[in-house]
C-alpha cells in the first residue's frame, strides 16, 4: 500500500501520517460531483490493507441476533441504492478560526475538506432489519479497522449515529463511489455514508456496527467532534459537556475567484458550494462585496439531490481596486451563518460557518 | 363572544381586530409552561363562534376515503396523546428588525409572541392513516374556520407542513390545552400543533384537512410567510421565489432583567428562554456584557421535552454602569445565531435570531 494514494496532482497534503488532504477550491469547483482523485482525504489512523475476500462485517449489540457478513452477502443479500450525497469534515475552514488563535494539533484545512459523490451499497436499514433491531437500541456504533495511535494504545477509528437517522433510506454501507469500487483511502471496502452529519460519523473500513443504548465510547465521539465555548480550552474542558456534533450547520464557501486572485473590471463570475445538514435543503446564497452592506442574491444550480451541497454563482460589478468578497448561506430553517471568524471561534476548530471571504484585486 | 378574551392583565394588545396579544417578559420567564390567559394570541382574522356540537372535521384530498369528523368521533375513535409543545410566531422579535427599517403592516411584535403548552388530543397521523395517505400526497394542507378579510374577499387562514412531518407522532389535533378545554381565541374547538415549525402552521379553528402534492395554495403559505433577501421589498417581491418558512432557526431570549431594567451592583441574575427547530435541540447559551467579547455559558434548565423550549439562567457580574446585555444560542446542528439584526432584517420581518440584547443600568 503506498502512503500517497494516487490523487490528483494538485492536491494540497495537509499531513502525511496520518495522511489528510484536500483539493484546491478552483478544482474542487469544476464538477458536481467530486471525482475520487479530487475527493478529500481525512484520516485519524493508518490506511488499512483489506483483503476484500476475507472481510466480514459484524454486526451486535442490541440486535436479535447478530450477523457476520462477507462482502459478496452484503452485495448479493441485501437491496441495492446509490445516494449522491456531500461529505464535509467537521474541520473544514479551520485555516480561518486559526487566524483567530492558534489551535495546535489539528489539521489546517482550508474549505476543501467536503465533496460529493455517488455512493452505491446497501442501505444500512437493511442490514440492521435483517439484524433485528431491539427496542432499547439509540445509537448505531461504527469502528474501522484502521489503526489510531494515542498514548501507546492503538484502536479503530469510531462514531455513532442516532437510530433514527441509521434507520433513514439515505444511509448506505457504500462499496463504490463514483461508479467503482472504493479506494483503500476512501475506506475500502465498505464503509458508511451518512448523509447530513459531519464527515467523521461516516466511518471508512468498517469493522463492526453495535446497536446501543448511548453514543459510541470511541474517543472521537466521546471526546474529539464536540464544541466547547469560546472560554473553554483543553486544559479546562469538561468532556462529559460540549455540543457532541452531527448534523451539519448551514455553510457557504467562494470557489472561484480564489484567494488573492486578479480579475478585470466588469461583471466578475463569483461561484461556490453551499450546505446544510439534517433533511434541510439550501435555500438562498448572498453575496456582497461591501463587507455586508448590500447583497446580490446567488443563482443556485438545478439540481434533486437532497443530500449533496447546491452549487452556486453570480455575477458582481467590480472598478479597479482592492476587494474582499463574502458569501452567506440561508437554510430552509431560516438559519444564516455569523458575520465573523471569532464569533464561532471553539479551541478544537469545528463547524466554522462565519462569512466566508475573499480578497481579490481588480484591475481596469 | 367578547372582543377580548380573558387575558391576563399584564397582556401587552399589539392589535384589537385581529387580536394580537403578547405577555410580557417577566410573567412569561414564570413558568415553563405558559398559562393560557398568558399565550400570545396571533390571529389574522374573526375569533369565530364555533358551536362544538355541530363541528366536524374534514379530511380529504389524496386520501382513499374522505372523512368527516365530530368533536366526539375525534376523541374517542382515535388514540390520544399529549405533547408539551412551544410555538412561536416567524415574527416574533419584530420590532428589533423595525428599528433597522420600517416593516408597515406587520404586528410589532417584542419576544413575547412564543409560548409553551401540553396540548392533549389526537396525533394527527391516526386521523391521516384512518383516511389513507395516498402516494402521491406530499403536504397535509390545513384551513381555519376564521374569516380573513382581503380585497374584499374573506377567506379562512391556512397552510401546511409536509406529509413526512404530519406523519410524526408529536403532531397533534389538540382539543386541550394545559389540562382545560381549549378557548376561542387558542383555536376551540380544535386546532393543529406542528411542533418545531412557526407558529402559522399550527392552524386554529381547523376546518379541513387536504392532502395534496403541493403546499398550501393559502394566502399565508404562497405570500405571507416567506424570507426575502435584503435588497428585495414589497414591490420587487417575486412570490414564487423567497424562502417558504417552516422549521424554526435557533433563538435566544432575555426575559429577566428587562429593558432598561435597574440593577444593583454584583452578580445580576440573567435569565431566558431558548427554543431550535425541527428535531434539533437547544445545546448551548451563552451571555456577554461586553459586546461579545467574553461570554459566559448559561444554565440549561434540566428537562426532558423534545419539542419545548429550553429555559436558561447565569449570573453575571456588574459593576455600577451602564451594560448591553447579549445572548444568543447553539443547537445539536451546531448552527448559531447572527450578530446583528441588520443581519437578518427582510421586508416581511420574519425570523428575527440576531443576538438578543438588554440595556439596563447598575447602581451601586
């Protein structure tokens, strides 16, 4: 297995082991859908070797009886569905709450850490029905079969989602993405794909689902994914307390033109991606060049996928000079984003979703 | 039927006919459940006389079987449930965005226009299940027995949530409301509960049930109630575009000290109400007397109500002086609230969730 899976050469690789990395924006910003080379990459552990005819998924805890299934019984068993649907790492925008104060030990990544893809797999309600569900079953625990390093103890990569949400049609134990098969770092190969909820509650390599009656002990449940408030550091975090994330907050980040980027006097073309989380859907993207004063409403992109990001784009009137376009996104719970970095500033850098900006000259 | 039903003293009129009424923030902060003659009224047209005896309920549209209802067949041929449910009005807090710009027309509402109850009756998915949900039925319609009167046209107010939500177990047709038969001016003798949508879906005197395709095609689903941007006004308001509310955004509230409240010199209790939409939850508030500089974390009140708002209480410490003091709210989807009302301000005035703030003076 190579360290550096083949992806695109322009990938920006924020770490290397664990390996993470993120696409420019401009590229990000060609397509709908991301391609696989182009996809983001975050991981906490290594990046396993699975012999794909000796993997089996297990499946316990609160269930009537529990299952063991190879990879040919998940495909050949149970229905079919593909959902194209965004992933977003609950780190994405960190650079910006980084500038605010320093958040050492987290990964820097600008706003590429998200994409969309077509996942095809079983729905995971299939196979948790199969299962049998047992009444006092909350939450649906993953663990990869990675291997996370932390204090001279090694475990698998985990999370939880509530059963509710395990037990809706868009989440799917995907084995392809785009129309192949996964790649190993993109959790080869089977992995969840829970649509809506922040990027870590889809856990690559999965090893085992346990049905239970509380969120998962997995460290970064327990511990990392949660949000404290701005007074709160790590030596004064009380972990029993802070926002335990998933659902995703509503977010819009400028693609094109990118940071510091030249452009000519005119109708400059300003585009974008929009989210949401939960079931809600993106329903206005502003746009202004004044810091807020006045705003130009987006054209977001046609488009049926419940669970993947808008694309958005606009024109804006630039003369020569200095500017720092922003952007901000409405969802359909009528919730926007804060004006500024520092409003949502929280010491592990999670769910940025201030104003995004950026600063471009134009010349005449 | 007297004009004015039987408030409590204290009840601030917005408006005489309709009848608008609103408690003030200090008799709301009570209790957590509001006491009826303390609920805001919001009526867009007559309190109608409904004689209980000759009520019926009609259910129709994409059903397999139109029903029609009494009062008695309501209660006693379907389950009952009881649902402590907060409504809030999408214009609550309206007079915060007045002071940006004038919105004529709209009642002036401070943020006494939410409310919390237990709502006894019937889950309105029994009712939508006796009737059969056809497939094609996507939004469960609701129409009033009121009377509206526009353009010389009088029409019972309505709208509508969708047909996945009308299906979830806290929606009630309620016929009770705090253990007491429900008054005229709280919809008697029956009226829709949706809880975590704004409070005009939660539709009194409810005539009718239709299950169709589309939302509502009612006044207040296809003009009233919708978010448009800040550059669009009455005039240049395209309908069909705007922002149709449903789920509430995440809001937080002082209701003690008052405006312009004196205070004596050392810690201040601070105390109010949160409330999210959806099936989020109230995680998190936070207090500031400096602008947002520093904040303090609140205390959430312990409870267990899915669909009620979350009181919340802290000390903060003043020295003699004159203080802003702000506060806004975090949900389980990580969203927060805007800094600034100009922030949030649309021509309709729905929605208001910038940071709330308190002038008040402390002595020594």
């Amino acid at each position: 297995m190579p360290n550096r899976p083949e992806k695109h050469p322009g990938m920006i690789f924020r770490s290397e082991q664990p390996l993470n990395a993120e696409p420019p924006m401009e590229l990000l910003r060609q397509s709908f859908t991301t391609p696989a080379e182009l996809f983001f990459v975050r991981n906490h552990g290594s990046i396993p070797e699975i012999d794909a005819d000796r993997y089996r998924l297990s499946i316990g805890g609160m269930v009537q009886r529990e299952l063991r299934l190879s990879l040919d019984e998940i495909r050949e068993q149970f229905p079919r569905s593909t959902v194209t649907a965004t992933l977003q790492c609950a780190g994405n925008r960190r650079q910006d709450l980084m500038e605010v104060a320093p958040i050492p030990g987290e990964v820097a990544w600008s706003a590429g850490a998200i994409g969309t893809a077509e996942w095809r797999g079983t729905p995971l309600r299939e196979v948790l029905q199969a299962a049998g569900v047992e009444p006092g079953a909350l939450h649906a625990a993953f663990t990869g079969l990675d291997e996370v390093e932390m204090e001279n103890q090694a475990f698998g990569f985990g999370g939880s989602i509530p059963i509710e949400k395990a037990m809706s049609p868009e989440v799917v134990l995907a084995y392809e993405m785009n129309g192949e098969p996964l790649t190993p770092e993109h959790g080869a190969p089977l992995r969840v794909v829970a649509p809506g909820y922040i990027g870590a509650r889809s856990v690559k390599w999965l090893a085992n689902i346990v049905l239970q009656a509380e969120p998962s002990s997995n460290y970064y449940q327990t511990h990392a994914y949660k949000i404290f408030p701005p007074q709160v550091d790590e030596e004064t975090a009380d972990w029993e307390k802070g926002l335990m994330l998933g659902e995703l907050s509503v977010n819009a980040v400028i693609c094109r033109p990118t940071y510091e980027e030249a452009v000519s006097a005119g109708p400059v073309p300003v585009q974008g991606y929009a989210i949401t989380g939960g079931e809600r859907s993106v329903e206005r993207v502003d746009v202004s060049t004044d810091g807020g004063e006045t705003w130009t409403t987006a054209d977001l992109q046609e488009g049926n996928d419940p669970w993947a990001w808008r694309l958005w784009e606009t024109l804006v009137d630039l003369s020569p000079g200095r500017y720092e376009i922003v952007a901000r996104a409405w969802d359909s719970a009528a919730n926007t984003q804060p004006e500024l970095a520092e409003q949502v500033w929280n010491f592990k850098g999670y769910m940025d979703n201030s104003w995004h900006r950026i600063e471009v000259s134009c010349t005449g």
